[in-house]
C-alpha cells in the first residue's frame, strides 16, 4: 500500500544505547511480520551486524 505509515519501524530505537536499540527494533520487527505476513511463521529475529555508524543489520527467519 503506498503511504502505509504502520508499514515500517517507529523510530523508537533511534538514540537509545545499542542493547536498548536492538531490542526494541527486533520487537517491532517481530510484530510487523507477525500482522503483516499472515502465511510466514516467525522462527527468530536476531542481530547480525553492527557497523561503526550504527547502523544495526537484523537476521529474520522464517517458516512459509
């Protein structure tokens, strides 16, 4: 859907310290699969990666 504002993550992550950050995104991102994707069953979200910008790369499986 074009302009879906609840489509994406809040922003709620942003700023808080790295261990804070990473919890509250895979929590978003947990339950944005889980609305969003009715036909995919979430096995795991995890942190991969993070670079020295800080910018956080999340590992997602799933079972379809």
């Amino acid at each position: 859907m074009a302009y879906d504002r609840t489509l994406g993550l809040s922003g709620d992550f942003i700023d808080k310290p790295l261990d804070q950050a990473i919890a509250i995104a895979a929590a978003e991102l947990s339950d944005l699969i889980t609305q969003r994707e009715p036909r995919a069953s979430l096995i795991e979200v995890q942190s991969a990666s993070t670079d020295e910008d800080g910018n956080i790369q999340f590992k997602v499986v799933v079972e379809i």
